[in-house]
C-alpha cells in the first residue's frame, strides 16, 4: 500500500482541478484518482493518502482511500468513486435559493467534526505542525516567527478532530451519504485552526478566485459565512460573534504562511504581511 502503481491516464477521464491537483475519474465508474501538480514531492502525496487512510479507519464518513498511484510525473492516490456526488459548493452554485439550508447544515457538520475525538496517536497536532514549520523553515521576517511561535505556545491542544482545510468545496453528497474528502491536513486541536481560513474567505477572496474554486461569487461566501457562523456558535449576539471573529485573526495570521508554503511551495507576499501586520495591530487597540 506505500507503493506507488503506475496507472495509465487513457484508462481515466479529467474531471476536476483544485489548486494543487488534478482528478480523473476511472472510465469503470469506481474509481478517482488525484493527481498532485508537477513539482510536488512524492512523500507529500504518500502523507496525505496515509492519513486519509487514518480518517476512514476511524470512522469519519469519508471516500475510501485504494491506493498511491503516479502518472510516471506526477504523484497521488486513487480513491473510491462516488456517483451522482455534488460538492455543497456546487449545489449552491446550481442552486443559490439553497444557500440557507446548506450553510446551516454545514455548520452542524463542522459542529459534530470538532466535537469528535481524536486518535492522537495517529493524528498530527496541529499546533506541532505550525511550530515545527516556524521552527524549521525561514520563510517570514523574524519577528513574524517569533510573534507567532509566542502565539503557538500559549495556544491549547484540544484533543479533537480538525479537517484542516474545512470548506463548502470538502464536502460531498450524493443524496444518500454526505463525505468530507480531501482529509490530507486532518489533525487535531483547537477549532479556530480550522475556522480562520473559512473566515478570511468569506471576507476578502476575490471574484476571479472565488470563481475558479468555488463557483461563486464573494457575496455567496460572505452569505455562507454569516450564516455559517451563528449556527456553529449557537448564538446570534453581534458582540459573541464580532469577539469570535476577531479571536481568529491571529490563528490566521499563523497559519496562512505555512498554508502558502505547503499548497503552493512559495512564500507569502510582502504585500501580504503587511496587510496581516495591520489587521493584528487593529485587534491589538480593540482588545486594550
């Protein structure tokens, strides 16, 4: 199972993109295959499967993971194939009057996700994860690291689950079951790990973005998000919820360099820290 199976791509067709990888759907109808981008080691695809491996093994209601496979270039896994599936992106993009009902169910989703144990013996903290990366790799200015490795000690290793890339496109239906895939950053911890990315793109993702990954415009994700959020909260009070809001910002701030760094195997943009250096310091004055 650790070893990669050349597979022939004529046996497959493409059927979708991401922003690190490309699918292709087995002609059979039972298989898909994910395919990281040129340039990706192969070690990184063989994490990713192992822990997918993990996550169906424990139970989290995923696709199953086959096996790692390469296109003798590029470096991947085949999962099992589920027919008739929409992403709860998709269903909104073909069907906006939906928005509601499925921002709500995906906040009770992501409630019972965080609030499932966590085999922390065969899941990553990801609190170990982002300090080793602020540790290890000298990819932000040092007062960045240093602020953020400050952050990242005082911050709780909660012991449950944590998807690691929690969005409306990681979630699948096919009427019958309702799937959590690309499971490759599955870890464990605080929910704001997982929270922070979902806020930041409900709130500044561009259109053309927006477009290419989701199938929507920014106004769908700014909709999702404030649905989203005061259903995952329980509460609809404008001071919880502008708190909570707020509380994320550093976790962004920490996580986003490492998220550049895996994803796309580049730095964050000057222009980028400066912005999040802004934000920061607006929370900073709120707080005192």
């Amino acid at each position: 199972m650790n070893n990669y199976e050349l597979i022939n791509l004529d046996d497959y067709i493409r059927s979708g993109e991401g922003g690190t990888a490309v699918s292709y759907t087995h002609k059979d109808g039972k298989t898909l295959a994910k395919l990281y981008n040129p340039g990706f080691e192969a070690d990184r695809a063989r994490e990713e499967f192992l822990t997918a491996r993990t996550v169906f093994e424990l139970g989290i209601p995923t696709p199953e993971p086959y096996r790692l496979v390469t296109d003798g270039e590029r470096y991947g896994a085949e999962y099992e194939f589920v027919k008739d599936k929409r992403s709860f992106t998709r269903i909104i993009s073909q069907e906006p009057e939906r928005l509601q009902e499925i921002s709500l169910t995906f906040a009770s989703l992501a409630r019972k996700l965080h609030a499932t144990p966590a085999d922390t013996g065969r899941l990553r903290s990801y609190k170990e994860v982002l300090t080793r990366f602020y540790q290890e790799k000298n990819l932000v200015p040092e007062a960045y690291r240093q602020r953020s490795l400050a952050f990242l000690e005082q911050v709780a290793d909660t012991p449950t689950c944590l998807h690691g890339d929690l969005q409306i496109g990681n979630i699948i239906t096919d009427g019958y079951r309702t799937l959590w895939i690309d499971v490759g950053e599955f870890s464990y911890g605080v929910p704001e790990w997982d929270l922070c990315i979902m806020w930041i793109m409900g709130r500044r993702m561009s259109e053309e973005r927006a477009d290419n990954l989701f199938h929507l415009k920014p106004e769908q994700l700014g909709q999702h998000w404030n649905i989203f959020l005061p259903a995952y909260l329980g509460t609809t009070d404008p001071q919880e919820l502008e708190a909570y809001t707020r509380r994320l910002i550093s976790f962004y701030a920490v996580k986003v360099p490492y998220v550049y760094d895996m994803a796309y195997h580049t730095t964050l943009p000057e222009s980028s820290f400066q912005i999040i250096e802004k934000t920061l310091a607006m929370e900073q004055n709120v707080k005192r």
